[in-house]
C-alpha cells in the first residue's frame, strides 16, 4: 500500500481530512474555523506534529526490520510489495467474497449436463453484490410503496410546488422592505435633507436638459407649480419617473438608468420645488393638484407645537 500512498501523499491526506472534519462540525460562520477559534489552530498543528512523527518512527521502524531480515526475506517482501493490485492477496480475497467464484480448476464440479455445439452450461452461484443489491431493491420499493401510495408522502412534483410557494412567500417579504425593489405603492416621500441632495445631485445628471435646473420647464413641463399632467403626489412622480411620460410625448423611463432608491429621492426633491416660483418659468400644464394630508410627511405628537388658544371675550 505504501506504493500506492506514500509519505507525501498520507500526510497531507489525512491532514486534509482532520481539517475538513473540523470544518464540518464546527460552526464558525464565514470565517474558517481555525481563524473564528484559534485554539483549533493548536490543534492542528498538533495533529500535523503527531502524524508526521509516526510516519518517522514507522520509517525508522522498518529500516531496523529490514537489516534484520535475511537476503531471502528482503527479496521475497520486495517482490510482494511491487505485486500489482490485481494479483495482492487482499484483491483476490474480496472479489472471491463478491463473486463468490470457483478456479477454473473446479469447473468440472459445476458442470450440468447440458451441452449444445461444444457448449457446456457451469452452474455458478450469483454474485452475492448482484443478491444483495436486489433484496435492496425490494426493501426500497416496499418503503417507497408505504411511504408514497399508503401514507400519502410528498412526491417530486409535491416537493417542488412547496418549495416554489416557500419561496415566493420570501421573494414577497424580502420585497416589502427591499429598498432597491420600491413600487409606487411602496414609496413615501423623502425631507431628510441627505435624501434631498443625492435627488438633486440626480435630477442635475439627468432632468435639466428637459426641466432646467431650477425646474422651471424647457422641453419638460414647468415642476415648481401646482399644475401636473399625470399627478402631483410623491406616488404619481415616482411612477413617472420608473414607467415614463405618455406615449409619442418625449418622458422616457428611467428605470433601466436609475434604481428605485434613487427614484424616490429625485421624486422628493422635485417635490420640494413646489412654489419656488423661478424666474420666466414655463407656463403651466396639465390639471392644478390639491395636496392631501397623506402627501405631507408624518410629525410626532411631540415636535408638534403646541396650538395656542385665543382667550375668551369677557361679556359684561
């Protein structure tokens, strides 16, 4: 076998699967264990230490047997350890055991009596690997035929449908929160005034050839009025901006250019240009919108100041 597997060989093997062993059952998240828990460190390298210092002492071990043995001895443990496989006497042993074959010396005993053209029939035992694989067989299909036709277990097709509705159910819930996969009902409107420069920043990229940069309107309507041609809430111009204008009008979408994150805050900051009234603005289109309560950004009751009340008129 040291043939086969010699020292530069068994070292690193066995090595290699202490190391993945360890791998395996501890749990050390995304870092490789030795890193996560550096005492395993000590132990590997313990274990190199101890695997390397047998193979030393086997070394040494075999040279002293080896200058003990007499001519003779040393020939005769040459020639068997230089047999090929097929001629070791452990192969022979194990194929006798799975095939459970005669010499070709003992033929005569298996000999039926028949005979046609020459041929004559042996009668040899099957292989107990081809036995033992088909009573596996059998005890499969009585456990596959209770489990599945009696018991009424989850086919493939079953499985699959399953595992396809688990996981739509995750792709859903990943999608409520998932900032990059924003829809017009998902979005809200942005006055953080980080949200509100990154918009900006945006819009000065992309929207002023159209709208001007202070969004007064060139080829693009005029953004700061009360006047809007698909609506003026942060939902309307949000979907604007992602699906595009009309057909044959020239706003095209954006959203193969720009991700729904930022959408939302161009969309806000083209909301915060309401009433900047900019000088030789476009004049106005489309219908006037009337903001609604929803439209403006939730306060606490807290930052809310408190109303003042107006003092009763005495009467005399």
């Amino acid at each position: 076998m040291k043939k086969y597997f010699p020292v530069y060989v068994r070292v690193p093997l066995l090595f290699g699967l202490f190391y993945g062993a360890i791998e395996f059952f501890v749990d050390s998240g995304d870092k490789p264990a030795f890193i996560e828990y550096p005492s395993l460190g000590i132990l590997l390298l313990l274990f190199l230490f101890v695997i390397i210092a047998l193979e030393i002492v086997g070394n040494a071990a075999t040279q002293i047997v080896d200058r003990l043995m007499s001519p003779e001895e040393r020939e005769e443990k040459e020639r068997l350890e230089n047999l090929p496989v097929t001629e070791a006497a452990w192969y022979k042993n194990l194929m006798t055991r799975l095939t459970k074959s005669k010499p070709m010396e003992a033929e005569q005993e298996l000999e039926l009596n028949h005979e046609y053209d020459g041929i004559k029939e042996l009668d040899n035992d099957l292989p107990p690997w081809w036995v033992y694989l088909f009573y596996g067989t059998i005890i499969f299909g009585v456990v596959y035929l209770g489990k599945y036709h009696l018991f009424g277990g989850d086919n493939q097709d079953a499985e699959f449908k399953k595992e396809m509705a688990s996981a739509q159910l995750q792709i859903e819930e990943y999608k409520k929160t998932a900032p990059d996969l924003l829809t017009a009902e998902q979005v809200t409107l942005l006055t953080e005034p980080a949200d509100l420069a990154a918009g900006k920043t945006i819009f000065d990229n992309n929207c002023v050839a159209c709208h001007r940069a202070d969004g007064g309107g060139g080829i693009g309507p005029n953004l700061t009025d009360e006047y809007w041609i698909l609506g003026g809430d942060i939902k309307s111009v949000f979907n604007t901006i992602m699906e595009g204008g009309r057909d044959g009008k020239g706003m095209v979408s954006w959203k193969q250019q720009i991700k729904p994150s930022d959408i939302q805050k161009v969309a806000s900051y083209i909301l915060s240009l309401q009433g900047t009234n900019p000088a030789d603005a476009k004049a106005a289109e489309g219908d006037k919108y009337e903001a609604v309560e929803a439209d403006a950004p939730q306060t606490s009751a807290e930052e809310a100041p408190a109303a003042e009340t107006a003092p009763e008129e005495s009467t005399k």
